[in-house]
C-alpha cells in the first residue's frame, strides 16, 4: 500500500449507530460537513474517518453545500 493511503478492510463507518461496511476513509475536513448533518462520530479523536457509501454520499453533499459549491 503507497505510503499515506489508509486501508478499508475490515473497518466499520464511524457514524454512531451505522455498523456498514465502511467504503471510504475521509479526512478531518469533513467533520463540519458530519456536524451539519447531525451525525455523531464513535471516536471523536480519529484523523481518518472511515464512512460507508450512503454516509460518504452524504458527507460529501453536505460539505460541498458549505463550501458554496
């Protein structure tokens, strides 16, 4: 695995009650995106954040509507 790539196998998303395969693991720059959406996180003092595709899809709709895109 290339130095900075996080592995998915095996991790479960991270939102509080969602025990979905996770699918992507995202940054610390979605965690307003998560906030706007009411979602709370199981550990808050994660740097990579794995979500599953419907919490990812989600994240990522919400942190474009906050950058103005």
């Amino acid at each position: 695995m290339p130095e900075g790539e996080v592995d998915v196998e095996g991790k479960t998303c991270a939102v509080v009650g969602c025990d979905e395969p996770a699918a992507k693991i995202v940054g610390r720059s979605f965690v307003p995106a998560l906030q706007a959406l009411k979602l709370r996180l199981k550990n808050r003092g994660l740097r990579h954040i794995p979500l599953c595709k419907k919490h990812y899809k989600m994240a990522k709709e919400a942190l474009e509507a906050l950058r103005g895109g």
